[in-house]
C-alpha cells in the first residue's frame, strides 16, 4: 500500500493548494519540496501568522505539523474567534469559512489594524451577498488598504490519508434519513456536500464522469455536482485529462449499513474500534502498575501518520495478529541494529584510525534515525496492547466470526440455527459489552430475514443479560449504560420498522466470499501465528491468541462490489442501472449506448457514501485497487460503530 | 485550484461609495481610488495611534525586529547560496585541476558570515528576551517573534551543520587525492600510512598565493561546540572566530601539552566542560589549516622524520576531533528535534487550554459546593441555638 510520493494524490494536491495559499497565492510550485524551500523570511518566504475558525484547523492538522508551518514563514497560528493582540507589520492569511459572523470578525481585526496585510482565503466560494456585505464593513471602516487579496480556496475536506477524506459532517446520517427533516434541511445538506465534494473535484483538477444509483440523496447531489462543474468557468476548460476520466462513484449509506456495524479484524479498523481515534490521533487509557494497591491510569495520546509512518502504510490493512507479529520483529531487529552501533561507539581501541573514524562518524549520523524508527515501533506497540487488551475484554473475534458468517449467508437456510447462535452469544452476559451484542442483534436484522418474534427475542436476551448483576454484584451498567442500552433498543425498533416498510435490501449474500485462495490460506497463517506467538510475551501472546480465529475470511463489501463493477463495465451489473452524469455533456447519458463505444480504462477511482463512512469500507475498497487502478475513498463524516449505533438510535426515537 | 477573486472585491468597494453608501458618515469622497485609498490610510493610522498609544514604543521595537529578522534571514539564505557553490566545487573530484584558493576563499566568507549571524541571532534573542518584560510573557506578539527566532535558529543551525558535513568531505576528498598521487607518482613502500611528507618533489604544484610563512597547526577547541549544551546558552555553537596563528614551534608544544587531555571520543559530555579556556578553534579553521597544511608540505621538500611524524599524529587528532565534533552536531540535531516534538499538532495548544477551563471549573464547582455544605451546617447550627433558646424562654421565664 505504500505509495510513492512523487505520485499526484488528493492529498498532495490539497498540500499543494495549501502551501501556495501560505505564500500569498502567488506561485510556490518551485518550492514544494522543504528542502529547495528558501530560508523563511526571504522575500519569497515571508513570516506571517495564520488565522483560521475551527474547521480550517482540523483541515490543516492532518496535513502539516508546527515545525512544518514555521518552515513555511508561519511564526503564530490562531483562532479566528479567540482573543487576539496586535501584532503590526506582520501579514495575516485568514483561512476560514465565508460566514457572515467570519466576515465580521475579519473586518473588526482590520479596522483594529491588528495585522499588516490582510490575505483573505475562503474555504469553499464566498457568495456574492456576503461579498457586498464585507465590503459594506470595509468602506464604513475604511481600511480596504489592508486587505491584499480576497480568494476562494475549494479545499472544503478533511484529508486524512492520501486516498481518504472526509467532509467533516456532524450526523450526517441522521440529517437526511431523519422524520423530522423538513425538505428545506434536507436541500440545505445537499448543497453542503455538493459542494464539498465539488472541493475534491477542484482540487484534483480533472473533470470526473459522475454515477450514482437512481434516486434518494445520491442522486440528488450527484445532480447538483454535476450542474456545478458544468457552471464552473475554468475547471470544464482543462482539456489535459480527457483521455483518462476520474470516476466519481457515489453511494447511499442504506445500501449497506451493515460495514460500519460490523466487528473488524484489521489493524486500522480495530484501532478505529477499539480505541479513541479521531484524525488520525489515538487516545486510551493505560494502566500503570495493576497489581499496586491503587492503580493509576494514564492517558496516552499519540499522532499517527498513515503516510510516513512505514509500519503503519504497511500494516494498517493487515489482520490485527500480523501486525502484532511483525511488529515484535521489527523492534527486534531495531534493538539489535541499536546495540551494535553504540558497542561500536563504546569500543574507541580499534587501532586503525582511518577507517573506522569514517565508520564511527557514519553510525553516529545514523543513529538518530534508528532511534526514531524504535519510538515509532514503541508506540506502536502500546498501541497495539491497548487494542489487545480491548479485544480479548470484549471477545472480539467471537462476535466478528459469527457476524462474518452471518453477512455471507452461511445461515442462509437454516434460520433456526442462526438464531439459536446469536441467542446464545447475545445472551451470554460475560462476553463482550453491551455495545458488542447491539451491533450483533444490529446485524442480524440486517442479514437475515428473522420474523420480528424472533428478533424481539434476541433483544429481551440482550437486556436481560446486561441487567444481571456482574460477578461482584454490581450492576452491570452505570445510568449512561442505560441510555446507551435505551438508545440501542430505539436503533433496534427503527432498523424493524424499516424493515417491515421494505426499505431496506434484504438480500441474504450482501457480502460475496472472496473465490480467491486467500480464504484457504488459513492455515498458513496459523503457521506463521504460531511463531509469532512463541516469540510474543505476556498477555500479548494469550490474548493474541484469540484473534488468530480472525484470519484468512476476506469478503467484499457492498461499496467495493459495486466500484469494482462499474470499473470493469460489467454488463448485467450496477453499470447497467446507474446514472451517467458527465458535466462536459448536457443531460444524462444513456449507459446502453455507451456500450457500443470503445470506453476507456478507469484509472481514478473516488468513491463516496453519503451518510457517514468506516475505516473497514476504506480497507476493504483498496483490495481492488492496484498499478493501473487507484481508489480514494471518503464520506461525509467518518464514524465507528458506536457512533453509527447512536446515530440509529437517535432515528428511532 | 485557487480562484483569485480580489479584482471583483475591488471593483465592488470602488462601486460602493458612489451610490450605494449615502448613510456613511465620513469625510466627503474623493472618488478617485488613489486618493480613497491615501485617506483610508490615515484614518487607519490614526485609529492605531489612538489604541495603541501607550504601546507605541514597544511596537516600535518590535518593528525594529522585525527588520532585523529579515536581514538575519537574507544572509542566511546568502550563505547557503554560497555553501551550495562550495559543495559544487568540492564535489568535483579532478586530481589535476585544483581549486583550492577559490575553496579557501569561499570558506573564508561562510566562516566569517556564520559568526556574524550567530552574534546576530544572539542579540536578536537578548532583545527578545527584554521585549517580553515589557509586553508580557505570554503576549502574542512576544510569542511571535520567539518562535521566529526559534526557526532562525534553526535554519542557522541546518546551515552550520551542512557546512560542517562539507567539510569533512573536503578532507576525504584531499586525502583521497593525496593517495592518488601517490599511486600515480610512485610511493616509498617503508612508510606509515599517514605520512604526508611522500610526495614526490616532481610534482609542481600550481600554487597562486604561495603563502611562504608556516602556520600553525590546530587545536582544537571542543568547548566552542559544547557551549549548546548549556542550558543557557544559545542553542547553537558559538565560533570563537580568533584563529590562532603562530610559530610552528610553539605550537608544537602546545600541541604536546594539550593533546593528552584531548578526551576520548566515548567520553562523556560533562568531561568538555572543564575546559573552557583553552585556545578555542572552530570546525572551520580545521578546514583552513588543513589548506596551509597542505601549503606546508610544498615548502618542506627535505624530510625530516620526527617533524613529519607529528605531522602525521596531528593529522589523526585533527580527524578524530573532526568525528568528535559530529557527535556533538548530532547532539545539537536531537535537540532540535525535540524541540520540535514539543508542538506537534495545531490543536495542541487549544487542547490544552480547554483541559485547562476544564479544571478550573471543576475547582470552582467544587469551591461552591463546599461554601453550600458550611452554609448548611452554620444553618444547623443556628436553628439549634434557635431552639435552644426558645425553649430556655418558655421553661424558665
């Protein structure tokens, strides 16, 4: 999975946007790698300070560090709506969203004169309306002088990863699907993500074909999206890339809600799972010192960069086992490589002085490096305890196995068996929480078509298992455990109830085995695991045990099915009924008569669902991707199941 | 894909005070933009007086700052355009063609330019350091101009440590073409490995300057680096620039003297500490000394054996020192990493700052209930007395 840099991604792209904002909008394609960077405060790399509203912070977080913006002239970032002193002489850039309340802010700061020149940078198109009425402010107060230039950036997306964003959208879910969302909101929603994923498409330059499945939200924003770029001046004029058309795939969320329900087996999503994870930074508890008399728990927090990190690029898509597996090995060999330069350091007898100065001088230089790489290990390492520790609580693979078999329709006809399964796996107050056992019964809603007796069934057993006392005779829930168990039995009701409207696709295949032979490579990888688990220590390896069940079951999820689909023009497939949308042409384009044509090779692939995306989607989308093929991947907001469940919960009340 | 639309906002406010702005309270327009623009200006100017008043002084210093940032920052892109030739020149590895006066020269100005950027920055810092008294610790302001600070340093310090890696592979490369040589003109096989003084007297070197005066030889001063250590200090090596030249006896006996005491490359950091006063000589005399070393060895074409190999001993100490000095580089490398991991994300600081009003407002909350619980027991307590006294009241009255 580890891309090259050189190669054009969303993600560089979006860089590139943002370093040339930094420098005024003038032209930085010259220096876009750091080290051709001129010296900052050269008059190509002026010093300036950087203001931006909260979105536009959690934009720029995961694309550039501190110590990456002080090298781009960057002396002081700050809220736009914090508390903010004078600094004359210094130019500002605002980075922010075109809101009337940003508008008067930027304008009370010039008329304060706080700044020297002021480079205004909106992050999607600032309105005309908007634009008259800043400029309203601007003459009152009269310091137009101070504003140097005015800018629409198009940037409006949280990239994560180079082939993952998101739209940063709160409840995005709840927001379309909801009863109580008047046509106006739901328009008002629409528009945002058009509007967002119009950002995607400026950013990366090249006109896409759009497609989308008849009706509901997808289609809606695909059409919005369409007429956007349609409307666009410059964007339709950018002939380079008419050979090789991106393909814009979107999809609607309650074609398969089951993924981001589902329990993961890989070492991002069960990170994403497990543990709190948000932008790419993971926070958990760890506790020091168990067997002392109080033990004190620490909170760590550590930043991931999926794109430098060399062990997180390779491994994030990897069974959890694996990596733990080659985790152990890597800080062996680290440790090892460590050792043998500081023995080399510590031993200044050799007698020859001409060579081994150089080799001394050599290994030094190395060393930071080498232990760079150790703490990255180390971390994730801690990291990869916190998930175990999680996973043998909770049962994890317990739970994944029976839902895996559930969603590729081993039960398919013996519905009694399923059920006597996940009654006893539901009912059995000892494994897993009682977020585990929601998304069980959540599953197995969705996966088979159980009469609604039998589902109530299976939900009784779930309340009755967490109402028990615990071993120490404790309840076993604290009152938000209540809400929560309230709030999952309301998710449980709305699931039902569309379920009896027939609004949900209720096939019982939804997931298709892969036919491949990784499925019987199983037992390889048991081989393998078994060394691993010789060479593990600790709870590790006991608890690691348990996962190895979790290996060697690869399936396609809905998403992948259909991208896969549409790429490779499958007649009789989703690329039959899909809408075509191509903005360079007028109307929709009849799919049937595109057949007879000789339709190019798709190289670009962005694929994106409405409602809210997971880290298992994202994984299991880059199984089809390859040399000739890359597939970005992004939503409107990125949620783990715990979120996704509240969020049906909130539909059902 | 950027849209750059100034030209539209322009073109907006031009229209506006025309027409559209007849409530605006202002001086009569002029309506050509020049003069919109000049009157928009003072106006400006004069609100900041009005605000900013009692501040004027210390933004006015801080203005002077800024200009003295920027020159900072102008020489050090100046010197690093200029160690960009010297890496060109040194790279080019011909045995005939020889550079070394333009080498030198260049060697010479970066020396001379990295000191006085690190007097710079010194003082840029002092004055730094004085600002905050006066603006306040935390002010944003004071904030800015450390952390510009803060990235100069920085850069000075890529810089200096490039210079440094150059260096040494200057003195590879003059060994290695010493080496050559040699092979090609034929060696005297009886010889240790570093004897220098074997080149044959054949060879004529084409040599511009000819300094004929013998130069010393170096020591070197391991202090100069070391001051980064000190928590005090400036975080980048201080060059002592006083090279010392002197007669090649004396220095001999210097060298004698000092050599034993020279610590071991293992050694610890606190065992620099010691020796503060010693003659103090930077990376980049060594490169210097090396030249006229090699100068040297033109003149000397009787051999004399006890002389050259001191030579040859001074020539391993120079290198050792040389790898000695690249621990204390790296040293200075990882602490400028760690400075850099003290601010990761842009979030950090506001994070912080949240967790902060988190626990103040626990405090207060906590402050509150307790001020609550003594209420209620005064109330107690009084309702008590209460009683008590009534009860005195009707029983004994």
């Amino acid at each position: 999975m580890a891309l090259s840099t050189s190669q054009i991604t969303l993600k560089s792209s979006q860089l590139k946007a943002v370093y040339r904002m930094l420098a005024f909008n003038e032209d930085a394609d010259a220096f876009e790698d750091e080290f051709s960077l001129p010296p900052t405060g050269s008059s190509h790399n002026q010093w300036k300070i950087l203001i931006y509203d909260g979105p536009c912070r959690s934009i720029i977080s995961p694309l550039l560090s501190v110590s990456q913006l002080r090298k781009r002239g960057v002396t002081l970032h700050l809220l736009l709506n914090s508390e903010r002193e004078p600094i004359p002489d210094v130019p500002a850039v605002y980075f922010c969203r075109p809101t009337k309340e940003n508008l008067a802010i930027i304008a009370k700061d010039c008329s304060k004169g706080l700044y020297g020149r002021c480079h205004l940078n909106f992050v999607t198109k600032l309105d005309r309306a908007l634009m008259e009425d800043f400029a309203k402010l601007v003459v009152q107060t009269g310091t137009l002088e101070s504003i140097a230039g005015v800018h629409d950036q198009y940037l409006d997306f949280v990239c994560l990863e180079q082939q993952l964003f998101s739209l940063a959208k709160k409840d995005s879910y709840v927001q379309y699907n909801g009863s109580g969302a008047s046509e106006q909101m739901i328009e008002q929603a629409m528009t945002d993500i058009a509007y967002g994923l119009f950002s995607v498409v400026a950013t990366q330059g090249k006109v896409p074909i759009i497609r989308c499945p008849k009706g509901g939200a997808p289609e809606m924003v695909a059409r919005k999206l369409n007429r956007m770029i349609a409307e666009h001046p410059t964007l339709l004029r950018n002939k380079s890339s008419s050979l090789h058309r991106p393909l814009l795939v979107i999809l609607d969320r309650n074609a398969d809600l089951i993924t981001p329900i589902q329990h993961t087996s890989t070492y991002q999503a069960l990170v994403d799972d497990m543990l709190t994870h948000k932008a790419n930074r993971v926070e958990f508890d760890v506790t020091i010192d168990a067997s002392a008399k109080r033990p004190k728990t620490v909170q760590k927090k550590f930043d991931l960069e999926p794109d430098e990190d060399p062990f997180y690029s390779r491994h994030k898509f990897n069974p959890f086992p694996e990596a733990i597996e080659s985790n152990g090995m890597d800080l062996q060999e680290v440790s090892a490589k460590e050792q043998s330069i500081r023995s080399k350091a510590a031993g200044n007898g050799v007698p020859d002085p001409s060579s081994t100065a150089t080799d001394l001088a050599n290994a030094v230089d190395s060393l930071p490096a080498l232990l760079e790489r150790k703490k990255q290990l180390e971390m994730h390492t801690s990291i990869l305890q916190a998930v175990m520790d999680q996973v043998a609580a909770r049962d994890v693979p317990q739970f994944f196995e029976l839902e895996t078999s559930l969603a590729t329709g081993s039960y398919k006809n013996d519905a009694s068996r399923a059920k006597a399964d996940v009654l006893h796996l539901a009912a059995d107050p000892a494994k897993g929480n009682l977020e585990d056992k929601l998304r069980l019964v959540v599953v197995y809603i969705l996966t088979t078509n159980a009469k609604t007796a039998d589902v109530d069934e299976v939900a009784a057993a779930v309340q009755e298992a967490m109402e028990t006392l615990g071993e120490d005779g404790k309840p076993r829930l604290d009152k938000l455990g209540k809400q929560n168990l309230e709030a999952g039995m309301k998710a449980i009701g709305y699931l039902k109830q569309l379920r009896s409207m027939h609004m949900l696709p209720l096939s019982t295949a939804l997931q298709e085995i892969e036919s491949e032979p990784k499925a019987a490579g199983g037992s390889v990888f048991t081989s393998v695991f078994n060394k691993a688990t010789s060479q593990a220590t600790g709870l590790l390896a006991k608890a690691a045990d348990r996962v190895s069940s979790m290996l060697g079951k690869i399936h396609k999820h809905y998403a992948t099915r259909v991208v896969e689909n549409l790429c490779e023009m499958q007649p009789g497939s989703e690329d039959d009924d899909f809408l075509y949308l191509d903005p360079r042409v007028k109307g929709d384009v009849d799919v049937q008569k595109l057949r007879m044509m000789n339709r190019s090779p798709v190289r670009e692939v962005t694929a994106f669902v409405i409602g809210g995306g997971c880290y298992s989607e994202y994984q299991n989308l880059q199984m089809i991707a390859n040399d000739r093929r890359t597939i970005s991947y992004g939503s409107t907001e990125l949620v783990d199941a715990g979120e996704f469940l509240a969020q049906l919960g909130q539909l059902g009340s | 894909m950027a849209e750059d639309r100034t030209s539209e906002f322009l073109a907006l406010v031009r229209s506006l005070p025309e027409g559209s702005q007849p409530t605006q309270i202002e001086v009569p327009s002029t309506l050509t933009s020049g003069n919109v623009s000049g009157r928009y200006n003072n106006n400006r100017n004069n609100n900041n007086n009005n605000s900013n008043s009692n501040n004027d002084s210390s933004y006015a210093q801080l203005r002077d700052f800024h200009t003295t940032a920027a020159g900072i920052s102008r020489d050090i892109a100046a010197t690093s355009s200029m160690l960009k030739d010297l890496t060109q020149l040194v790279k080019q590895k011909s045995l005939f063609q020889d550079d070394t006066a333009k080498v030198n020269d260049l060697v010479v100005h970066i020396k001379a330019s990295i000191e006085n950027l690190n007097g710079r920055l010194d003082a840029a810092g002092r004055q730094i350091a004085q600002q905050k008294r006066t603006l306040g610790k935390n002010s944003q302001p004071a904030q800015e101009a450390t952390n510009m600070v803060g990235q100069l340093q920085e850069e000075f310090g890529q810089a200096a440590a490039g210079f440094k890696t150059i260096l040494q592979q200057r003195t590879n490369l003059l060994k290695e073409t010493t080496d050559r040589k040699r092979d090609i003109y034929g060696a005297q096989e009886d010889v240790p490995v570093l004897n220098l003084e074997n080149r044959p007297p054949v060879y004529n070197y084409d040599q511009p300057t000819g300094s004929t005066a013998l130069t010393g030889f170096p020591t070197l001063d391991l202090t100069s680096g070391m001051t980064a250590g000190e928590p005090t200090g400036s975080q980048l090596p201080r060059p002592h620039g006083v090279a010392n030249y002197e007669t090649s006896s004396s220095m001999r006996l210097r060298h004698a003297s000092t050599s034993d005491s020279i610590p071991t490359f293992s050694g610890s950091a606190s065992s620099y500490y010691g020796r503060q006063n010693s003659t103090p000589l930077t990376p980049w005399d060594i490169q210097r000394m090396e030249q006229e070393s090699g100068q040297d060895q033109l003149m000397q074409l009787i051999p004399d054996q006890d002389y050259l190999r001191e030579r040859a001993d001074a020539m391993e100490q120079v290198e050792s020192n040389i790898v000695e000095l690249g621990t204390i580089f790296n040293r200075l490398a990882v602490m400028v990493n760690e400075h850099k991991d003290m601010v990761q994300r842009v979030e950090d600081n506001v994070d912080e700052a949240n967790s902060m009003i988190n626990l103040s407002l626990n405090t207060l909350t906590d402050t509150l209930t307790n001020l609550q619980t003594n209420r209620a027991l005064f109330f107690k307590v009084f309702s008590i007395l209460v009683v008590f006294i009534i009860s005195f009241i009707i029983f004994f009255a």
